[in-house]
C-alpha cells in the first residue's frame, strides 16, 4: 500500500477508487443472483435428469460445479462484501485454489469428455486435451504458489482498509510477475476454450446449422458449444484483457463472474443433454411398444453414462420435426394394426 500520497491527491484517487469497487461488487452479486436463480429454475430437472440417474463422473463433475461453487460463491460474496482487510488476508489464498483453479479445471473437465466422447474416443485427442489441462493447471499453480498472492490493495495509509464502501476481497497475483505473466493462466484458458469451440463445430456444424439441420444429440451439442464458448470465451478473454490494461482497481474484478458463469454453462449443458437422452429413451420404448422397427440406440456418455456417439445417435431425432413424425407413425401403425385385427376376426365369425 503507497503511504507517500499527498492528501490533497489522495481524494481523487479513493474516489476513483471507490467507482472501481462499487461496480465490482454489483458484478459479483449480479452474477451470483444469476446463478441462484438459475438453481431454482432448474432444480426439478436436476433431480429428474441427474439425481435419479446412476453415479457417474457427471454427477461428480456437476456437483462440484454446482453445489461446492455455491458454498463457495457465498462464501466470496460475504467475505468481499463485508469482512475487514484482516480476515480478508485469511480468505484470500482459498480464492484461487478453491474457487478459481476448481472452477475453471473442472468445466474443463466435462466439455474436454465430450468432446473426447463426440470423436468416438479419439486417443490421441483425448491426450491432447489432457495435457493441455495439466500444464494450465501447473501454471496457475505456479502463478498462485510460487510468487505467493495478496489482497488487492487500496491507495493510501492503512486507516482506509477500514472505510466498509472501500472494502473488497479480491486476490491479485505477486507484483513481482508482469500483467502478461499474471494473465498467463486466462490466456490459456481462452485458448482451450477456442480448440474445444473448433472441435465442436468441425463434428457437429453440418446437424446443426446445415442445410439439412437435424434435432439429434450432435446438433444440441453443437448449439451449446456455441452458447458456451461465446459466454465463457468472452468472460476469460474479458479477464485477461483487464489484467494485462485496467487500472490496479480493475485488474481482478472478473475473476467472480468469470467462474460463475462458467459452473453456471455447463451445469446446464449437463441437464440438457441429459434431458434429451431421457426422452429419446421415452422414444424408443413407445416405438417398442408400437411394433415399429429401429435401430437401438446406445446409451451415451454425452447424456448419460458412456463415452459413445456414433451415426447411431441420429437414428431418433434425426429431423427437426421428429416428435410430430414420430407420433404420427406411431399412431398410424396401431391403427393400421387394430384395422386388421378387426378384419380378421369378422372373417373367422
């Protein structure tokens, strides 16, 4: 902290500063009221879609995700909101390695497996990925480890840490490291993001936005990647970027809404896809039951369980009006059913 401001300086500064602080707040609570909503929103799905389904490294992965952040995003808006400088110092180091490095690794986790899963199990692109994760999260540990971190400091003598409107719980990298050192672990990430997005729609863009568009399991995919990469690309690029050209006040301000919106994504991804595949199981028995001939559908792990999607996956679904057309067949092969169930019993009377 500078103590050498003349007082007649240091006004303006702690004004400035305290814009700076203020609209970082309304961020970080925006973003978490968000993210509650979101729970509420989508808590009868979850029970349906992923309590009620077997245990598997989904629902690890979107446990974490979404109730560890939520204890943890509590906690961060109660300490950045309302602790002293003090207990801040305590609170800090648990931002990067249980907040930051948890929330960024483990959305990783869940889109590199299905994008591992949509190339068929690919080995070589299931290595690629996984070494690229572990050398993103030996950066970040070397960035949060090795310089050590801090609070974000405020201008001025020590008296100010004790203005409550100035007060802000943010863990900056060492000052020891250049901003396009201390932004090393968000470029990465942006990277990774990038090649998951290319994967993505290299496999997917044809069902998806195609001339001939198809509402199977590779078309949903595609639909989220683009929705999680615009959301979640946009946010680490936007912390990046503030890290390498904002002011000290602003360098850390998006790191909370980065990793909110990034559980937020991909939890619901995850009910999505596994949305779909219930009902496309749904689908599969009412044709059992119709009589009418299909290809079986392999459980995937992109939904459910297993890391498999094939051509197989669009045998159901594979037009964009399949519940009307499917209905209809259906119906049309009980009716014709029943139609000759009635002919041949008033031929034997």
């Amino acid at each position: 902290m500078n103590t050498s401001i003349p007082t007649s300086d240091l006004g303006p500064i702690l004004s400035e500063a305290g814009v700076q602080i203020v609209s970082s707040k309304y961020a970080i609570i925006g973003c978490f009221t968000i993210f509650i909503y979101d729970y509420f929103l989508t808590l009868d799905d979850e029970i349906k879609y992923i309590w009620k389904r077997p245990f598997s490294l989904v629902t690890f992965c979107y446990f974490i995700n979404r109730y560890y952040a939520m204890c943890e995003f509590t906690l961060q808006v109660r300490t950045s909101l309302w602790h002293s400088m003090r207990r801040c110092k305590r609170y800090v180091p648990l931002q990067p390695f249980g907040e930051g490095i948890p929330f960024t690794i483990f959305p990783d986790l869940v889109i590199g497996l299905r994008v591992y899963a949509l190339y068929g199990r690919n080995r070589f692109i299931g290595a690629a990925l996984a070494t690229y994760l572990a050398a993103e999260l030996g950066v970040a540990l070397w960035l949060y480890l090795v310089p050590s971190i801090h609070p974000v400091p405020l201008p001025g003598p020590s008296s100010v840490d004790q203005i409550p409107e100035l007060h802000l719980c943010l863990a900056a990298a060492s000052t020891n490291l250049s901003n396009l050192q201390s932004a090393t672990f968000q470029f990465m990430q942006t990277i990774f993001d990038s090649i998951a997005f290319i994967l993505i729609i290299s496999k997917t863009a044809k069902d998806a936005f195609g001339p001939r568009r198809t509402g199977n399991i590779q078309a949903l995919i595609a639909r989220h990647g683009l929705l999680y990469y615009v959301v979640v690309f946009s946010a680490n690029l936007t912390w990046a970027l503030m890290i390498l050209i904002s002011p000290p006040g602003l360098k850390y301000s998006a790191a909370v809404p980065t990793i909110m919106m990034a559980c937020l994504s991909v939890n619901k991804m995850t009910i999505s896809l596994r949305s779909f595949s219930e009902r496309e199981e749904e689908r599969r028995k009412i044709a059992d039951v119709a009589g009418i001939a299909h290809r079986r559908r392999r459980r995937s792990w992109i939904g459910t369980s297993n890391f498999e999607v094939g051509d197989e996956d669009s045998s159901y679904g594979s037009e964009s009006n399949f519940e009307l057309t499917s209905v209809f067949e259906i119906y049309s092969h009980q009716m014709k059913s029943n139609s000759t169930s009635s002919s041949n019993s008033t031929y034997v009377s």
